[in-house]
C-alpha cells in the first residue's frame, strides 16, 4: 500500500484560496473586500508544503493583523499538500492606495 502525500499547491492555488479571507476594515465599514483586492498580499511562497506569505499591512500597528494571519492560516491550511503556514509582516513596504486592485 503507497501512501503518497498531495503535491504542494502553487502560487495560484494559494492566491484563489487568499480571496476568500475578507480585509477587516472593508468588512467593517460594510465595503467588503479580499485581501487581495485590498493588495495586502506582498508575497506568496510555497516549498515542500511550507507556506510562506507576506503581507503589506494599510497600518504598522493593526489591530487586526493577529486576527488575519490566523485566519490564512486556516484559509491555507485546507489546501491539499498544505504542512505548514506562516505569515509575517513587512518591515520595509507599508500599504499605499495605489497598491488596490480594481
């Protein structure tokens, strides 16, 4: 009997899954919109199942921010060949309107 595990997602399987993760502040002023739209997703890496995502927060101090990587975190975690999820921060690139999606 083989057990073979499911391959790793691609970087485009990860960013449909990161649409359906609501950005709280448009879900808040009743204006909702994904974090992708939003342009909050920087980067997007997967290796041997290890999720890594980065992402340009609209505030350094959001109050939301621990509330969202937990939620990636399980949005991700249901994807086939999926073994871990991180998700950090930038240190050098803050939001900036121009990085919305239309």
């Amino acid at each position: 009997m083989s057990t073979t595990s499911p391959a790793a997602p691609t970087e485009l399987e990860i960013r449909e899954q990161l649409r359906k993760v609501p950005e709280p502040c448009g879900l808040l002023m009743r204006q909702p919109i994904d974090i992708c739209q939003m342009g909050l997703v920087d980067e997007v890496e997967c290796a041997d199942g290890h999720v890594r995502v980065v992402l340009v927060l609209t505030d350094t101090s959001c109050v939301h921010y621990s509330e969202l990587k937990r939620y990636i975190t399980d949005v991700l975690s249901r994807l086939p060949g999926v073994r871990s999820v991180e998700v950090t921060a930038s240190t050098t690139k803050l939001w900036t309107p121009d990085r919305k999606q239309a």
